[in-house]
C-alpha cells in the first residue's frame, strides 16, 4: 500500500528479530503483533459527545456504558499477557466533536511522545464539507498521521434503495470530492460502512484506482444468519476485485453475546478467501470490543481462526500488512515484508 514513513520509533528491529524468531519456532508466542486498529481516550478532559453526552446514542453492542471512561496506552499494555506480543498499533479517531480534528491529532501525538504509542493514527476529517482541502492539508502536517475517517451517511438495511441519493453518503458528489482531496494528498480512506452500501465503494474505486482504501470492521456484516451473510460475501466480492482495497477482521462481535469462535469462523475464512491474505488486518478494536470479549480471548480466537494458514501469511495477518499499510516502518524496510 502506498504509504512510506521516515520514523521507525525503534520498530524495525524489534519486529525484525521477532519475525525471524516466529519462523524459526512457529510458536504462536513468538508471533509480532500490530493491532491495527484500537482507540485511545480520555473524556474526562477532552470531549466525546457518544462517550459524555446524555443520553448515550443507539449503539451496535447495546449499553457502552462500561467504555465511558479513559482508556490510555498503559490500559491496553496492562490487559496483555505473555501470550501475545503486541509491539505497536494504530489508532483510530475516536469521534471527538466536531470542531475537534486537529485537537484530536495533537493529543494523540502529545501521548505517543509519553507513552510510545500509537505508531500511526487515522485522523477525523469531514469529506463532504467546502474546506476539505485545507482540513486534509493541516492534518497530514502531523507526522504520524496516515489517513482519515468520515463514516458516510448510510439507511438502515430495512430501508434501503438503490437511488437513496443520501447527502454525505458515498453517494454524494460533496463526498467523492473529499475522496479526491484524500487522493491528492495521499491518504488513506478508511470506510466504515454497512455492508448493503459497500457496492457503493465501486464507482469511486473505478474513478480513483490511487486512492488507498482500508475496509473497516470487515465491511460490518452485523448478523450471522445465512441471508446476510450471502449478501455480505457479494458486496465484499465486489470491492475484492480491486488491488488498492485492504480489510480489517475486527468490530465482528455480536450484540448480547460473548465474541465466540463458532460465529466468526466462516465470516473470517471468507474474507480471507476473497480479499487473500496479503490484503487482511488482525485487529482489537479496543476498548469497544471489551464490551464483548477480553484481550487475551480475542488474540487467542484470532491465532486459532489463522491456524491452518502458513507462518508467512500469518505474519502479513498479524503485522506485515499492518506495516506496509501504515508507513511503520522506513520504505525500504516495508518492501521487504512485501507478499
């Protein structure tokens, strides 16, 4: 994926030894881990409108109330065990308010400064607004800074039609000039979108075949029965077919239950099968998804689900795309983890 970085932070040769070592042992212990996808927070001093407002908004795993609170580096560290070699992350904005981007930015790099993490952030940006161009432009001014998120407009799955013409949908002319700018500027579109609207995304990847796009929360398939999924798998097809397209297998549990593998185990094969797995993200999705699963437990559930793979390919799952995507590492460094 495009995008290349100057910075290591140190990276390089913990990854480098840690990579040689899981091939050498095949132990699962040994296996370098980037979760590529996590939020950092506090809003007791900065201000999340879903996470400090009353009262809290409709959410897809149902009460939150538990993730209200700060959640920091040292939070995340401390749910790791020994288990799992989580070496570096990147995080994801976090919908602060909406005047709060460049805020945003500056406080994550203020806590990588501190703390070491995150690597890399995906900022918040609005792409369908007039002054998109001067958004992207001050916000790629942070160093650590690879992309940006705007959740388009989308109906829920009941109301759908194919001529919504929905205002900020992806859809909407407003937005595909923000997807331009994004373009322009050589960032990441990060998309999180329900899966009835993904074949949205063909358009623009026709008209943009440069714009690097990573699907969040693999294209949010919500439930498991077997309509959904055979209309999830389609609309992922879809957008498989182009090179510039990357997954992320997180955000997959399911309201009211906890994360399990038996529901999640044909989901992932089937993204894995369709996008390959030099275009697939192992990630937490932390601290929301503590409110269906533990640390330990996911790491765990994802080794088990990319067991029949091959260490090679399990290490672009687990690290190697999340690094090549991201920039982590110096560009010559990237290639080298090249599939």
């Amino acid at each position: 994926m495009p995008y290349t970085s100057t910075s290591s932070d140190g990276l390089g040769c913990v990854l480098e030894s840690l990579r040689q070592r899981f091939l050498d042992s095949s132990d699962d212990r040994d296996l370098p881990i980037i979760d590529a996808h996590l939020h950092f927070w506090d809003p007791t001093c900065n201000y999340h409108p879903w996470l400090c407002d009353e009262p809290m908004i409709a959410f897809r795993y149902g009460d939150y109330s538990a993730i209200r609170r700060p959640f920091l580096p040292g939070d995340y560290r401390a749910l790791c065990t020994a288990e799992h070699r989580v070496v570096g992350c990147v995080y994801m904005e976090a919908e602060w308010h909406g005047e709060g981007a460049e805020d945003e930015a500056a406080w994550i790099h203020e806590l990588a400064t501190t703390s070491g993490w995150p690597n890399a952030m995906i900022a918040q940006a609005w792409l369908d607004h007039d002054d998109v161009d001067e958004q992207l432009a001050r916000l790629a001014s942070w160093s650590r800074v690879r992309g940006v998120r705007h959740k388009p407009a989308s109906l829920a799955r009941e109301d759908y039609r194919p001529d919504h013409g929905l205002a900020g949908s992806l859809t909407c002319p407003n937005y595909w000039r923000g997807v331009e700018a994004l373009e322009r500027q050589g960032l990441i579109f990060e998309l999180q979108v329900p899966w009835w609207h993904l074949h949205e995304l063909v358009p623009l990847l026709e008209a943009h075949p440069r714009v690097a796009v990573v699907i969040n929360h693999a294209g949010v398939p919500g439930d498991r029965d077997r309509a959904t999924l055979a209309g999830w798998r389609r609309a992922l097809g879809e957008v498989a077919r182009f090179p510039q397209v990357m997954l992320k297998l997180s955000g997959i549990g399911l309201p009211g239950v906890p994360w399990r593998i038996e529901d999640n185990r044909e989901l992932i094969a089937t993204a894995v099968e369709l996008m390959g797995p030099e275009r697939c993200m192992f990630a937490s999705n932390f601290p929301v998804d503590s409110l269906v699963t533990d640390l330990d437990e996911l790491w765990t559930a994802f080794k088990t689900l990319s067991a029949g793979l091959s260490p090679r390919e399990r290490l672009a799952l687990f690290c190697d795309n999340a690094v090549r995507c991201y920039g982590l590492l110096p560009s010559d460094a990237s290639q080298a983890l090249e599939p």
